[in-house]
C-alpha cells in the first residue's frame, strides 16, 4: 500500500490510514460517487458492512474510481444475523462480502456486533480461519466491551486489531479506551460527528472559529490527537470529503484539547443500539 507514514495507525501488523469514509446510509448512486470521488481526492481508507446494504454500490465506486485496490484499505462487517450460529455461515457471509464488492480479499473484516446469541467460541476462530486463507487482511470486532473482547481474545490465535464503536467528544469511553491500549487495539470512532451534534456546540464552534475551521475538522481533530485512534465520518456530501481530509492537518492546543474532552458525558450516546447491545463500560 502507498500510505503516507504519517497517516497510518499500526496495531497488530495492521497498517490502517487515521481517516477513513464511513459509508453508513449511502445507497445508490450517492453512494457509488462519493466512494469513487473520495478514493481519487487520496481517501486511503473505506468502510462498509453487509447490514449497511450498500456492499455492491460500494465495489461499483470503487471500479469507477480507476484507483487500484493495493493503494487504499477496505473494511466490512458481518452481521451476528449473517453469522447464525454456525462457522461455516460466517465464512459464507464473508465470500458473499467479497463478491458484493467485487475484491478478492478486504483489508480488515469485522464483526459488527456481539450476541449471546451466537458463541464467540465458534465465531472468532472461524473469523481467524478467514484471515488465515487470505479472505482478509486482518481481524477486528465492532460494538464490543471490554468483557466481549477479554472472552474474543482467547479464542484467537491471529492479533484483534480494532474495536469499532461509536465515538465522538460527547461519549464516554475512557475505561474502553485504555483496555484497548495495553492491549494494542486500535479504537475506531464511527459517528465521530455525533450525528451532527458538534455542529451546535458552543465550545467546539468557538474553537473552529478561532482556527478558521469547521466544527467536524474540530471534532475529527479531536478524535486523532490521540495516536491509537482512527475516525470513518460519514458524508454523502462530495463537498465535505476535503474538509473532513482538512482535518488531518488542524492541530489543537492541549487546552482546546481538554475543553473539547469535558464534554463528555454520561448519555452522550447518540445512535440507537439493538436490544443485545452489550453493558458499555462508561
């Protein structure tokens, strides 16, 4: 891959770009531009996953973009729905994965959520396996806490090397956070924008005034000043892609930094989890 060493987080032997397109209720054509414009502009880093039902509008951006597949970093998720509670149902929904996006491999497969309805005991090995036949780069899991990924670990025998959750500055994750960083697990921030929230926040606008910046590059900012994060905003807008980009090279003050991390609270969750939605750890 040709990242630029600067922008790339490392966890596990995994080389992941910081900043990366979430596709997350991009369909149709939208969906297909914003993925072919975002990887020509020098987005190195997609996400998308099957319960997103986007898989084949994003491996059509991806062929329209003209950029070859070796040069950015392509992630997916497997629903617990997908997975059954067979292996084999797993692996099947991985090549289902593949054929969707037209690739012969992704760069980082995950499992969206956890269900104790289906044994990480038969899931991860199986997830591992998949690693292991070149199906995938490497292995992550999504929406897990700190017990979910203590019971994941034991199970696999190849590095987890991302937790994807939601993150933002209004989020409590402190205790996960830190687990994830004596454990070298990169924590991956999805609805880094707290679906919008940091656009009518006073601190964070006052701060993104004074750098002639936008509360999302501010939030973003935020999110990769600490070197074990990566952050997948999502925009259908082709005009936000530079400025969500923009965002790498805003640097903030320690005391921006410390006002922004204050906000932090302990309803700050803003997106609406399944009932088998884990006990978060803040």
């Amino acid at each position: 891959m040709s990242n630029k060493t600067y922008n790339i987080r490392t966890a596990g032997r995994a080389n992941i770009p910081v900043l990366g397109l979430g596709t997350w209720q991009s369909t149709g054509q939208d969906c297909i531009d914003v993925v072919s414009q975002a990887l020509q502009m020098g987005y190195e880093h997609i996400d998308t996953a099957q319960a997103y039902s986007n898989e084949k509008e994003v491996g059509q951006g991806i062929k329209q973009s003209g950029v070859a597949r070796d040069t950015f970093f392509l992630t997916t998720k497997i629903f617990p729905d997908d997975m059954k509670f067979e292996p084999e149902k797993l692996k099947a929904a991985a090549k289902r994965s593949l054929d969707n996006l037209d690739t012969d491999y992704v760069d980082l497969l995950l499992l969206h959520w956890p269900d104790e309805r289906v044994p990480l005991s038969e899931t991860i090995p199986a997830l591992c396996e998949l690693q292991k036949q070149g199906l995938t780069r490497h292995i992550g899991v999504s929406n897990f806490n700190i017990a979910n990924i203590i019971e994941a670990k034991k199970y696999a025998d190849v590095p987890i090397v991302v937790n994807q959750v939601e993150f933002h500055p209004f989020i409590k994750q402190n205790s996960l956070q830190t687990f994830l960083n004596n454990h070298h697990i990169l924590l991956e921030a999805y609805s880094p924008l707290a679906r919008g929230d940091v656009f009518d926040n006073e601190t964070i606008k006052e701060i993104a005034d004074k750098h002639g910046a936008t509360p999302a590059q501010v939030s973003l900012a935020w999110i990769l000043s600490d070197k074990k994060r990566v952050a997948i905003p999502k925009t259908s807008n082709l005009d936000h892609l530079q400025g969500n980009l923009d965002a790498l090279k805003l640097e903030l003050s320690a005391e921006e930094l410390e006002k922004i991390g204050s906000l932090a609270r302990s309803d700050g969750r803003k997106i609406e989890h399944p009932d088998y939605s884990p006990e978060w750890d803040d």
